[in-house]
C-alpha cells in the first residue's frame, strides 16, 4: 500500500463464534474505501486499511448495522488493561448468570429425570422461562437480531433449538389437544439445561481466552506508574504521563527502568531479560542506554529521559506483539471458506433432520423430530473452528516475546515452518562485527611490543576498523605513542607516516611490493593465517620488513550452537557476505556451514538468495546491516539482529531482541510447534463436526438405537471449545530450542585477544 492509506485497529465486542468473524470481515470490507480487513475471534480485534479520505468512523458504522460494537484503539492506547477488565467483567457476568440458571434448572431436571416425584408442568413452565429469558437472554438479544438480518450466527443456533423445546413444551402444557394423540411429551428440562451448559461453557472459555493473553497483559505491568525525576534540583515521584524527553530520572538497586534513556551518572548491573530473553544482567554505565521496563539490580543510576509513551521500545513491543497476535495465517482461508456456510448448513441439517424423522420415524414422529432437530442446532460449534487459529497464534506470539523473538510480518509465524535453508550474514551476525588484533609477529632485528606501538601511532590517524583494532591492543598493553608527521592513506594499499622520524609502513602485500620488499620470510605465517580465516597485513619500519599483523572478527561465542541446533532442525546453513573467500570457507569449516557465497556487493546478496531458493527451497536471511535490508526483504523469511540497524529491522519479518543468533533456531522451533499446535486445533474442530452431527441427527438410531440427547449435545458443543484452547494453551510451556544461557567459547583461532612473538 502506498502512503495514501492508512490504516486502525478496532475493538470489537459481541463476537461468540466463526460466523461473526466472518460477518464482520465482510462489513468492514464493504464500507468504501476500505483496502483490507482482517478479524481476530480470540483478541476480539479488527485491524483495517483504508483510503486516507476514508477513515474509520464509517468502518465502526458498518460493524454496528451487522450487530456489534466498535471502537478505536489508539497507538497510545493503554487498552491492554481495560480489555483485561472487560475480560474479567465478562466472566463475572457469566459466572452469575450460570449460578442463576443452574438453581432453576435444578428442580426441573430433577422433575424430569425423577419418575417418582411426578410432572409439574406449571412449575416447569414458570422455571423454564426463569432460565431461557433470564441467564439466556443474551443468546436472544444477539441470536434473533442476526435471524431477522439473515446472518445467522452461533447464538442464532441456541436461540432456534432452545426455543423450539421450550416452545413445543408450552403447546404441550396449555393447548395438549393440538398435538397428535402421544406426542404431547415435555422439554423444558433440555432447553434449561442446554442453557445452563452452553453458559458453562461460555464462563470456561472467557478464562480460558482471557489466558491466552497473558503475554500481553505481563509486558503491560512492566511499566511502573512513576518515575523519580530531578527538578529544581530535588527528586520527585511524578506520574509517567508528566514525564518528558531531556528530563533526569533517578533509578534505584531493585527499581524499573521508567522511560527509554541514556546514562549520565552511575553503574549498574540491568535485567533485561523481559526484553531481550538474554538472561545475564548487563553492565550500565555514563553513556550506556538503558530501557523502560528492565530491572536495576545493584548500583544506582541517573539517566536523561530520550523516549516517553508510545515511543518507547517496551510499548513497540507491545504493539508488534500485539499486531502478530491480531493477525491471520494463511492456513486460516480455510476456516474462513467452511464458516462462512457453516451455520446455514447446520440449520438446513435441522430442518432435513427434522423432515426425515417426520417422514421415515418410529411413533410418535413428532417427538423424534424435534428432539434429533434440536441436538444438530445444540451441537454445531463454528465457535471451536473460530477459535483453533488465533488461540494458538496469541499464545505462540506470547511465548516468543518473552524469549526475545518479535513477529513483524502476519505470515512470517507460518512461513518459518516451511523454510529448509537459513542462510546468514558474517560480519556482525555469525561475528561480533567489531575486528579485533589477533596476531603481530616480528620480524628477526624487532621488538613486538616497539613496533606494535609505532604501528598504532600512525593507525590512530585512520578511521579503518582494522586501525581501531590495532589502536584498541596497544592500548589495552599501556603503549605511549610518538608523534606523527607526513600522514598519508593509500586506498587499496594501507598508510605511511614518519613517528618521531621513523618512517612506518602498513598495509597489505601489495604496499610491501611498492616498497621493494621480500614477504618470503612471512609465507608460511601468512598461509597459516590465511587458513584461520584472518587478514594478514605487514609493518615496514625504515625501509625493512619489521612485522606480520592479523586482524579477524571474532566468531560469536554462541555461533556453533546456533549453526548446531539448525543442523539437528534438519535445516541446511549457508553464509553470505561480502569478505573475501578464504576467511568465509574459514568460518565456515569451522562452524560446519554447509553453503558459501563470498565477496558479493549488497545486491549481490539479493541474486545470491534467488540461486540458493532454487529447487523450491524457502529460504529464511539473518543480518543486522543497512547493507542486508535488501536480502531481508528479498528472502521468504527475514530475520534481524535486533542490535543492528533500524532499516535492517524494518525490511524485517522477525526481529531477534537479544542480538543472539540462538534465537533464530529458537523461532523456528516455535513457529512449527505453533502450526501443530493449529493443525491439531483444526483437525479437531473439523472432526467433531463431521461426525458428531450426523450422530445427533440418529445416524446409528437405526444400528443401535442411539440418539444423542440435546443436553449432551450443549455439553459437547462446550467442550469443544474448550479442548481447542485447552491445546492452545499448552504452547505457554514450551521450551525454546536453546536456552540463551552463556556458551562456552568455539574452540577455533580466531577468537578474541591476540598473540604477540617475535
């Protein structure tokens, strides 16, 4: 969509079952200017795309002609709290309309099942009605509306087999005579009870749902309510709303983080583990950024506020989670092809059922058509089929926040399950992206210490990360530099300078060469380094061929057991980057990467993705550059480092909060317990349907005489549901694929610190 859209999320009350998913999907669409609509049963949201001319108040008109209630939630919109207490709202209103019906049908279920105690059709009458028009009016106030508008619905199929026992039942009180002779039998107890148990089942599912956003409702009580802020140099408790970017707050040892900031004063050690998954507390000091929601464990800090509100990461968290939550898979079409004819279909089995026991039934017919009619309205559940997809996505989306993984893309949680090939940036993803001295080696006549420091001085002018490297060693050794004159850099080369009056060369073989120079005393280190995956660069000092340097970036400690654990996923691993060949085979002999693609331009990264997808392959691209944003985007599946760029995470579908590479197999892991998991709900709520329907039409009466009563029909129907979120919430206790705990490091030569000889 273009920058002429826009696009809102809506709150949507009254939705019971698949229907109403569907009837208010085909609403909103039908509103002009309206590009795309998408409804979520289990977060009772609607997310819209509009024209920009359109805007939502005409959507929020068009859900309430179709029988529902709508209203905006805004990008600041603490809603998660009041759905939490509409939530609970909802489940004492349905907790006290249970007790309620339960005590009236009591006595009329005794009545009935109790030969010895006799038919009081009066009482039952009096106590009937209690319960249909009291504790089950809400299934009248939204069942006949959609009748009347012809867009039947679950409670449309309560309000049809209740009232048709109850109804047939009053004939069979007060007007006997106008039944045929044996067919003025009572029903009050079923529809009482399959009130009563449809009630029951509508309370179990209201908790249930209500934990299926739990996730949510625990990265919401993350932000504290105050902040500590320094004004006119005393120290406030203020309300978060009152704080403002550029204030000062104070953090104290056992305190929330309040806001987004950076510190300006103290150290301490911060739990960021509800943010990133990274389970070790991380050192804060002058200069660090610390966020909103994260722990201080020890020390205390002064931070300056830099992001308050909406801007903060915590509540982008939030709204990611919450927008993967709200969304829909493809494996949900469907869903939404068998709903949308489902409830008609089942009215149109009642009414057949009804015909053909009128027709072909044992005497008197009467009775056996409206009971076996009934049963097919009672047991008929879009609600189980409505709720099989987004239970399990609400629920998975949950558990991947809390381990650091965040879906950006609706389809990404589906297409992770389907990719067979991951293929991974080097520098800063598989490596820690920052290159570090590994190796200096002096020539015969030097001193390595000497020519580290000279080396330095005249790095310490260049701006190449291989220069900070060596700035970085000869600093950590306490090395004094001398002064530097006649600086000049040599693209493609290295640099020369003079340092107090010594002239120093540094750079590459072919800067050696220039310089008249014989590397022959330095081809079996440089082959070995070469080997290791390293950049071997040489130092001349007044004319003479002084050192061998080494500068690599370090492999991530916990690479191998990413690349492992993607391995043992029966997934094959390939490494894309821009270095030069010989280090990236290196890195990848060492890790086991199956597939190399080296020295490629970031474009070349985009075709390199399209060569290795051959074959049908789905591939999924991890990187963390401004460099990678094309690949991110280009591959089925793009994944971030969330410590790198903001445009690699935004041409992303999922973003790894830790920085962790661990958390790529953690995601997969997850997305294809999740797809089970909705296979599982699915093939459920299909099967129950198939065949419990034509059981409580009397498919086996004629075998063995069985009829499914509608009372075990409405407790069927319930249990249903319930099984589908019971599963669904199962996913809460899934283990990540690796837990992100410290690993020990690789046991390959190119890793952090260096090596000094002679």
């Amino acid at each position: 969509m273009g920058s002429s859209t826009a696009s809102a999320s809506l709150h949507i009350e009254g939705m019971t079952c698949a229907s109403c998913v569907g009837r208010v999907e085909r609403a909103i669409r039908a509103v002009p200017g309206v590009a795309e609509a998408s409804v979520n049963l289990a977060t009772e949201r609607a997310n819209v795309r509009f024209d920009r001319d359109a805007g939502p108040l005409a959507v929020i008109d068009a859900i309430r002609d179709a029988g529902y209630t709508a209203r905006p939630l805004l990008p600041d919109d603490d809603s998660s709290d009041r759905e939490a207490e509409a939530r609970e709202r909802e489940f004492a209103g349905l907790r006290r309309s249970l007790i309620a019906a339960a005590l009236l049908t009591l006595p009329v279920f005794l009545i009935a099942m109790a030969p010895g105690l006799g038919h009081h059709p009066p009482i039952e009458f009096a106590l009937a009605t209690l319960v249909l028009f009291g504790p089950g009016l809400r299934f009248y106030r939204k069942g006949i509306p959609a009748l009347l508008r012809r867009a039947p619905d679950m409670n449309s199929l309560v309000v049809l087999g209740t009232a048709a026992a109850w109804g047939y039942s009053v004939v069979a009180t007060f007007l006997p005579r106008a039944l045929p002779a044996g067919t003025a039998h009572l029903y009050y107890e079923a529809s009482s009870v399959i009130v009563t148990l449809i009630l029951l089942g509508r309370m179990l599912e209201a908790r249930a749902r209500g934990r299926t956003s739990q996730a949510i409702r625990r990265l919401v009580g993350l932000r504290p309510k105050t902040a500590r802020v320094l004004r006119d140099g005393e120290a406030r408790d203020v309300p978060l709303d009152e704080v403002t970017p550029g204030d000062l707050v104070q953090v104290r040892p056992g305190e929330r983080v309040p806001v987004d900031g950076v510190v300006v004063e103290g150290n301490s050690l911060v739990d960021e583990a509800m943010i990133s998954g990274e389970p070790l507390p991380l050192r804060k000091g002058p200069g660090a950024e610390v966020t909103g929601g994260t722990i201080n464990r020890t020390g205390s800090f002064t931070a300056r506020v830099s992001r308050t509100g909406a801007d903060t990461l915590l509540a982008q968290i939030i709204r990611m989670v919450e927008q993967a939550q709200g969304s829909k898979l493809p494996i949900q079409a469907l869903v939404d092809k068998v709903t949308a004819w489902f409830v008609p279909a089942v009215m149109a089995a009642a009414l057949a059922t009804f015909a053909l026991w009128m027709a072909l039934g044992p005497r008197p017919a009467l009775g056996f058509a409206l009971v076996n009619a009934v049963a097919v309205l009672i047991i008929a559940c879009p609600c189980a089929m409505g709720l099989a997809t987004p239970t399990s996505i609400m629920v998975g989306t949950g558990r991947a926040a809390e381990w650091g993984l965040l879906f950006r893309k609706d389809e990404a949680l589906q297409a992770l399950r389907d990719v067979s090939v991951v293929a991974l940036d080097k520098t800063g993803t598989l490596t820690a992206g920052q290159p570090e001295l590994t190796d200096l080696v002096a020539a015969e006549g030097f001193d390595a210490g000497e020519v580290l420091a000279l080396v330095a001085a005249v790095e310490a002018r260049s701006e190449h990360p291989i220069a900070a490297a060596i700035v970085e060693a000869a600093d950590a050794r306490g090395l004094a530099y001398g002064r530097v004159s006649g600086f000049e850099a040599l693209p493609g080369h290295g640099v020369t300078a003079m340092v107090d009056g010594r002239g120093v060369a540094i750079g590459a073989d072919r800067l050696m060469a220039r310089h008249g120079l014989d590397l022959a005393p330095f081809a079996e280190t440089a082959a070995r380094l070469g080997e290791e995956g390293k950049s071997p660069l040489y130092a001349a000092i007044d004319g003479r061929l002084a050192a061998i340097i080494a500068v690599a970036d370090p492999i991530r400690e916990t690479s191998p057991q990413a690349i492992a654990a993607l391995h043992a996923l029966g997934l094959k691993v390939a490494i894309i980057t821009g270095d030069n060949r010989r280090t990236a085979e290196a890195i990848a002999r060492a890790l086991g990467i199956d597939e190399v693609v080296a020295e490629v331009l970031p474009a070349g990264k985009v075709e390199a993705l399209r060569a290795l997808r051959g074959q049908g392959r789905r591939i999924a691209f991890v990187g963390d550059g401004i460099n990678d944003a094309p690949a991110l985007a280009e591959a089925d599946v793009g994944i971030a480092i969330g410590t790198g760029t903001d445009i690699a995470i935004e041409s992303a579908d999922v973003i790894l909060m830790s920085g962790d590479v661990r958390g790529v197999p953690n995601a997969i892991g997850l997305s294809r317990a999740t797809i089970r998991n909705i296979r599982q709900n699915l093939f459920w709520a299909f099967a129950y349907n198939v065949l419990l329907i034509p059981v409580a039409a009397g498919a086996l009466y004629p075998v063995s005489g069985t009829l499914l009563s509608p009372m075990l029909a409405a407790g069927a129907m319930a249990m249903s549901s319930l099984f589908v979120l019971g599963n669904a919430l199962r996913l809460r206790r899934a283990a990540p694929t690796l837990a992100l705990r410290a690993a020990p490091p690789p046991p390959i030569s190119s890793q952090p610190g260096y090596r000094i000889a002679r």
